[in-house]
C-alpha cells in the first residue's frame, strides 16, 4: 500500500484500511461458517467442530508452509469453482431468459435494487483483491530472481505473463460468479419458497429442485471456494496494514522474520472463527461486507488510477490509454451506484 498510502491523506488511507479489514474479517468469517455448515451436509460433525478444524487447517498452511507449497495449493483450489459451472447446466435453465437478462441492462430506482447493485461490485471490483494481486506479484517475482539470481523481474516477458494472468484470473472468476447466479435464479429464486439465512439453507433448497448430484456438487463448491478465499481475505489484510504502517510482510518470510505480518493474519482468522461461534448471521455478514468493499472501492481506483499514470512510480511500465479508459468506466461505475444507494436511502421511490 505505499503508493496508495501516497496517493492520499494518510488519514483516509488508515481509514480505507480499517473499513477493507473489517469487510475482509466479515466476509471470511461468513465463508468459515458456510464451509463448516456444508462440511456437516456431506459428513456430520457438529458444527463447532468443522468450524474449528477449517480455521486450524488455514491458519497452518498460509502461516507455515512455504510460500511456493501454499501458492501451489491455492492454484489447485481454484478447480473446485468448475463445480458452480457443472451445477449450472445439470439444473436446466431456461437459457434464451439467462441470455436476455444478462445482455440486456435493468434499471430500478430504489434502495434494495441499488445496495444490491453496490454489493455485486463490491464483490466484483474488490479491495482486497487489489492488495493480494499485486503482493503475490511481488512474491513471486522475488522467487523468481532467487531462483534466477540477477535476473531483472520487470522484464517485458514478465508483464506480458502478469497481464494475462491477471486477466485469466478475472474472467474465470467471474465466469463462476455468472453461473452461481444463473443455478441459484433459476431454482431457488424461480421458485420463491425457500427463506435462505445460510449456505446450509441454499444447498438444501436445492436439492428438492435440481437432485441429489447438484446439491452434492454445490455444496462441495461451497467448501472449495472457501479454502481459496479465507486465506486470500486473511493474507490481503495482513499486506494491507503491514504495508500501510512500515510492518515487515511478505509469506514468503518465515514467522519469526515477519511476526507482525503473520499476526495479522492470525487474528482475522480467529476473529472470523469467533463469529461461527457466536453465531453471527453469515449471509448478512456477506451482504454488508459486500457493500463495504464497493464503497471503499471508489477512493481505492481513484488512488490507483493516479499511481499506474505517473511513471516516477512505474517508469516504463505505466498504464495503457485502453486499461486506462476501463480503470475510468469502473470509477464512474462504483461511484455513481455508491452514490445512488445513499440518494435512494433518503428519496424513495
């Protein structure tokens, strides 16, 4: 965060940096509890149990095992998001509808479709992702050039690999976020019956709709994404405030050269386990954290717009006019929806 931390009062960065961790803590703490309320659907331990043992699992991997094992077991992970497409076309839907309203734009001036709207892209265009993408670029360009010794990092090579994986990473990404979305409209939404408080509820809902195999391979979806994104939330908080106040990071460090790093992310973990524990409603938990992200996500482009054009920061590497002009769209986006949920908050429809 030290460009952006420049790019900005030093009181709106911290202040950034708080709401980020708390959504970041929210947000894990509801995937910690979904992933031990499905666990129990295919296997029932108490929910205590599963809750703890997941936390536990987590916190050894990203805190001791080596930075290459862990990012190699984050890479494998990711196959498990293939479930949400599977579950997509075994339930059926009607597609010439899907195809419709996903190339055709709505508009509904009031307060729950446009916090809804805040909260898609704040899941979208993430905060925390901005601080994990680039800090694992880092990390890696750092095995690299010990693997390599002399060999400049920021080669055009190099960038070429980042920009496509960067891309890769956010189509596929959101690839699994449109079939999430087409599974569940298309079964529980279609039919309008089920009240949905947790993942639980939604695996369950499922099952009468769409048979056994979906729900099994949904609810295993649900387990899968969690083991990917609880350390990614973890580990971008702890890159966030490290880097915001001088802390040495990095998980390619051992914990003993990085103890304020790694104690960061320990205690978002637990936190987020506390709030299994305590019982804390975890799709409201998704839904505010949600919006957090999306509000913190305007000053954040803003900031990161500012330091990809100055090339005393990037020299000659800075920003394209194509990437720039999409860097713009999402501003103006995020912007206008932040702004537009709290005019609909006070002017009803």
């Amino acid at each position: 965060m030290w460009t952006l931390a420049r790019s900005m009062p030093r009181a709106l960065a911290i202040a950034l940096a708080v709401l980020v961790a708390a959504a970041n803590t929210f947000n894990l703490g509801a995937d910690l509890d979904a992933m031990a309320d499905a666990a129990r659907l295919l296997l029932p331990v108490p929910f205590e149990i599963w809750l703890v043992a997941f936390t536990g699992i987590i916190l050894v991997v990203e805190v001791f095992f080596s930075y290459r094992s862990f990012s190699n077991v984050m890479r494998w992970l990711t196959a498990s998001l293939l479930a949400y497409v599977v579950t997509a076309f075994i339930v059926h839907p009607p597609w010439t509808l899907v195809a419709w309203s996903t190339l055709v734009p709505q508009f509904r001036w009031n307060a729950a479709w446009l916090t809804t709207l805040v909260a898609a892209l704040g899941t979208t265009i993430t905060p925390y992702l901005f601080f994990w993408q680039t800090s694992m670029t880092a990390e890696e360009q750092q095995e690299r050039l010990r693997d390599h010794e002399g060999v400049d990092g920021a080669t055009p090579a190099t960038i070429r690999y980042v920009h496509a994986d960067a891309n890769a990473g956010a189509v596929y990404s959101n690839l699994v976020m449109f079939f999430i979305i087409v599974t569940c409209a298309s079964t529980i939404g279609a039919h309008g019956s089920a009240t949905i408080a947790t993942a639980r509820d939604a695996a369950l809902a499922l099952r009468p709709l769409a048979g056994n195999f979906a729900f099994a391979l949904f609810t295993l979806g649900i387990v899968g994404t969690g083991l990917l994104a609880v350390p990614v939330l973890a580990g971008s908080s702890g890159y966030m405030i490290a880097e915001l106040f001088g802390i040495r990071e990095g998980l390619n460090l051992k914990v003993w050269r990085a103890r304020g790093f790694y104690a960061i992310i320990v205690a978002g973990l637990l936190a987020g386990m506390a709030m299994g524990l305590m019982h804390v409603d975890p799709i409201k938990a998704l839904f505010w954290s949600a919006i957090g992200n999306g509000l913190a996500a305007v000053p954040l482009i803003y900031a990161i717009i500012r330091v990809v054009r100055d090339p005393r920061v990037l020299g000659p590497w800075v920003v394209s006019r194509a990437a720039l002009v999409w860097l713009w769209l999402a501003f103006g986006l995020m912007l206008a929806s932040a702004i537009g949920m709290v005019v609909s908050w006070f002017v009803p429809s």
